[in-house]
C-alpha cells in the first residue's frame, strides 16, 4: 500500500512529465500496400453500420481493382496516415460510364472509429477537393445514406455540396429500408 505522501510525489512525477507527443497525422496518394487497411476500414462499415449499401464485406481484389482504375484515369485516391497506420481514406470514382460525364466524379470518405471526430474527415475531404480542382473534374457527387450518416451530410454541406433529391426505401440493410441522399459540389464554386 503506497501512502499518501508516496503517491502525490508519484503525481508531481507524472504532472513534470511532458505529455506523449501525439503523431501527426500527413495525407498522401494512396500506395498498394495501404490496400488492406483501407479494405478493413471500409469492411468495418459495411458490417457494424447501414451507412454503406455494400451488405458483404468486400475483398482485396476490389480495391486493387479501385487503386488500378484510379491510376489509369488519374483521379485522387488518398489515404489518412497516423506514423505508418492507414486511419482513413477518400477517392473518387467515375460517375457514370458516358463519355459526356468524364469530369463528373462520385467520392467517398471514410475514418477508423478511433479517428473519427477529431476534425481529420474535414482534413481529408479538404484534400480530395483540392486534388480534383487541380485534375480539372468538373462536379463531385456525394451518394450518402439517409440513416446514420447525418455527420457525412453535414461534412460535405460545410464544404459547398448542395442537396440535390433524395431517393427512399432504395436498398436494405440489416432488414430495414434505406434510401439515399444525393448531394453536389460544381468545382467551379470550389
């Protein structure tokens, strides 16, 4: 048993200690070797939350498959690195096959639960935008759940995205219907 002398000396210690330096945080152009990372950050949303309408877990090959698609095209794919672990990550994808939407891209953003919260998606989000002004793209969409996902809504509405329809009861997830909320950000405005 310490006594009460031992463990206010023991406090003043601690108190004279400087506090651990947290590691910052760099956003970079993803790398295939953030691949699994990336992969178990968004595997995790599609198993705990309805925010996603994936409703399996999807495997490497997919994101390899992303991570190819996004070199080819040069369209921004980042990651959100803390040290060397992946914390988050956000890209773009074509939004549609037709030649006349080459500059019309769909994003998404995700964190790792211990990463959310502490203004790192606005971070991120800040980044992607900036990528896609600098490649030109023209209009970004953001495709977001309408159940669970209010901090999404609200992430991209403080950077410009406007409202542009809402789609019910278009998908189900873990038994119940979901729909979606379609917002917009013209580059132009950015």
């Amino acid at each position: 048993m310490v006594d009460s002398e031992t463990r206010w000396a023991m406090v003043r210690r601690l108190r004279q200690k400087p506090a651990p330096q947290a590691k910052a945080v760099l956003i970079r152009e993803v790398e295939s070797g953030d691949l699994p990372a990336i992969k178990d950050i968004y595997n995790y949303f599609i198993r705990n939350t309805a925010i996603t309408f994936d409703d399996a877990p999807l495997k490497l090959a997919y994101w390899q498959d992303k991570y190819d698609m996004a070199k080819k095209f040069e369209l921004p794919f980042l990651v959100l690195v803390r040290g060397s672990e992946v914390i988050g990550f956000a890209e773009v994808s074509p939004w549609r096959q037709k030649s006349g939407y080459l500059k019309v891209v769909e994003n998404s953003i995700y964190l790792s639960a211990p990463a959310t919260g502490k203004g790192h998606g606005s971070q991120l989000l800040e980044a992607l935008l900036d990528s896609c002004k600098a490649k030109d793209i023209k209009e970004v969409i953001a495709v977001i759940a309408d159940r669970g996902a209010q901090a999404s809504i609200a992430l991209h509405e403080k950077f410009g995205f406007v409202q542009q329809g809402h789609l019910a009861n278009v998908a189900v997830r873990f038994g119940k219907p979901i729909g979606s909320h379609m917002l917009s950000l013209k580059m132009t405005n950015h």
